[in-house]
C-alpha cells in the first residue's frame, strides 16, 4: 500500500506507462483519506486549497490506468465509462 503511494506521488505528472489496478485504487483512499483529513482542518486556506494539491497525481494515474487496461487516456473525461474502465482488471504487455 505504502509502495503504490509513493509510486503515485513519485509520477505525479508523468502520464505514460502504467498503474495496476491495486496502484490506483490504494492511492484514491490515501487521497479521499488525506481531504477528509485537510477538510476538518481549522485553517481557512488549508480547507480550500488542500485538495488541489492532489489534482494532478490522481489525474495523472487514472491515465496510467487507462494505459494498464489497453486505453486511451481520454476516457477518463467520461464519466461512467471510465470508473467501469478503472474497476476492469489489467491487460499484459505485448
């Protein structure tokens, strides 16, 4: 879990190669966890711009994502097909 975190953190704005699907989904909870965790936070910019921080990195696993499952990165700007997509086990490599 602390290794696909740290991976994501790693690329956080490289959008080739690939994220299995335990990679992205282990990420999205750190993620949710850690805007739960700013969104109680006592200070007012901390709570409006601390999940901006993470906009980036999770846009940039969904793609990997994507890549992982034989697709276009493009799908992750449709809205329903892409959490099937992000939910579908990977493709090996040619």
């Amino acid at each position: 879990m602390i290794t696909a975190i740290e991976t994501c953190l790693n690329k956080y704005v490289d959008f080739s190669g690939r994220a299995s699907r335990s990679e992205y989904w282990y990420f999205y909870l750190f993620v949710l966890l850690a805007d739960l965790t700013l969104s109680y936070s006592r200070v007012p910019i901390v709570e409006d711009y601390g999940s901006l921080v993470f906009i980036a990195p999770v846009f940039a696993a969904a793609v990997r994502r994507m890549h992982d499952i034989g697709r276009s990165g493009w799908w992750i700007l449709v809205p329903i097909v892409n959490f099937v997509f992000l939910c579908t086990p990977s493709v090996p490599e040619k």
